[in-house]
C-alpha cells in the first residue's frame, strides 16, 4: 500500500481500454500517442524525451497501441448485451467507500459500472481485457489475478451500502486480432469463495494493524531448482 509497483504495460493498455469504453473524454487527457520515430541515435532519444516533458502526466501509448485500443473499444461496441449493459440506467466508474461490519475495516472499491437494472436485477460490471476470452483461458485468469476475490469485495462493499441483491458480470475483451468480446456473468459458487478470501484478508489485516507487526512470507526451508541438481546421480 506505502510502496506500489509501477504500472505494467499491460496494465497501462488496460487502463487505456476502460478509458475509451467507459469515459471516453478521460482517453485524450491520461493517453497519448507518441512520435511516430524511432527511438536509437542520441537526436530521436531527445525529440522523445523532449515529447514526454511536454506532456507530462500522460501516458505515451505507441500509435500502434491507440490503433489497438480502437478497434477492441470498436468491437465491445458491436456486442448486444454490452450495450445493453452500458447504455441502461446506471453509473459508470463508482467510488464505494464502507466501513466492513466483520472487522471494522475502512474499505473502499472503484466499480467500472454500477447497472441499475439488467435482466431483472441490479448488477455490478467489470470490464476486463485478455489475450483470449475462451471459458478455459479466462477461468484461470479469473483465478490467478484474483478477480472473483475482487468480485466478492465489490458486492460486498456495494451490499454493506445499499442492502439489495446483485449479480457480477465481466466484459471480457481480446486485445489483439479478432477482439473478441463476451459479457460472462461470475457464479456464485466462485463468488462465495472469494468471500471467504475476503474475510481472511480482513482478518489479517486488522490484526496486523491494531498490533504493528506487518508479517511477509514467513519463515521455512529452501532447496535449489530441480534443475540444478546432477541428472545421472
């Protein structure tokens, strides 16, 4: 929390991607394109370093990434239920600050769209962007970067404020060729496993603040790799 990593590329193109679907007028004032040069003899090093103090606190995409964030923007675009769900009664990019009943904890979440009314039921949506949008591929996504957790912390906080039932949608976009797109609804089963994440981390959280010792990854044991070791012994 004190000391965040910087922004990925792709995290950076992602951030790009929900700028262009969900608040278009925030594209041009966070991204740019760059120069359209190279960037190898100590002249061009310069005309770049020159372009990025000019437009300082702004993103600089290659013009072959903003041609990318077009055409998947474009694509989310010509899928039915996501205009559907962007385009009913709702809020795009919500702030959710709550206090959690569990442990007291102050929490807060920035909800990529609150929908009001789709399918008959409220809904929270998140938009994310992949390299494949196929059930297989995404599941494991969903699993290795934690988005049900993510999940269960949004309807958490947004049930905490406003005690209705909702459903979790992902907008899931390809963001390379052919850009697929498809709008996947998140189960409840993962969602209850997130919960249960939830509580953990919250947990642990709280204890570690009310006692000042923040713990790291514990201590144990260490080998070398398999690899290292002699094959023919």
């Amino acid at each position: 929390m004190l000391s965040p990593p910087p922004p990925s590329k792709d995290m950076i193109l992602g951030q790009a991607i929900d700028a262009a679907i969900l608040s278009p007028e925030s594209l041009g004032r966070d991204f740019i394109a760059g120069l359209d040069i190279p960037n190898r003899s100590n002249a061009q090093k310069a005309q770049h370093e020159a372009f990025r103090a000019e437009h300082a606190g702004k993103h600089v995409l290659k013009a072959t990434e903003m041609d990318r964030i077009r055409d998947v923007t474009k694509s989310v675009w010509t899928n039915d239920q996501v205009k559907s769900l962007l385009g009913g009664r709702g809020s795009n990019q919500l702030a959710v600050v709550w206090d959690d009943e569990s442990h007291g904890v102050r929490c807060k979440s920035l909800l990529d769209r609150l929908t009001l009314d789709w399918e008959g039921y409220p809904a929270i949506v998140d938009l994310k962007s992949a390299k494949d949008v196929s059930g297989k591929w995404f599941a494991k996504q969903i699993a290795d970067l934690g988005y049900y957790i993510q999940a269960a912390m949004y309807l958490r906080g947004s049930f905490t404020i406003d005690p209705i039932p909702r459903r979790y949608y992902f907008i899931v976009a390809e963001k390379k060729p052919p850009y697929d797109c498809r709008v996947l609804r998140l189960d409840d089963d993962a969602i209850e496993q997130g919960t249960r994440e939830v509580l953990r981390y919250l947990k642990r959280y709280s204890q570690a603040k009310e006692s000042g010792v923040w713990p790291g990854t514990g201590n144990g044991w260490i080998s070398i790799p398999t690899w290292a070791f002699d094959r023919s012994v």
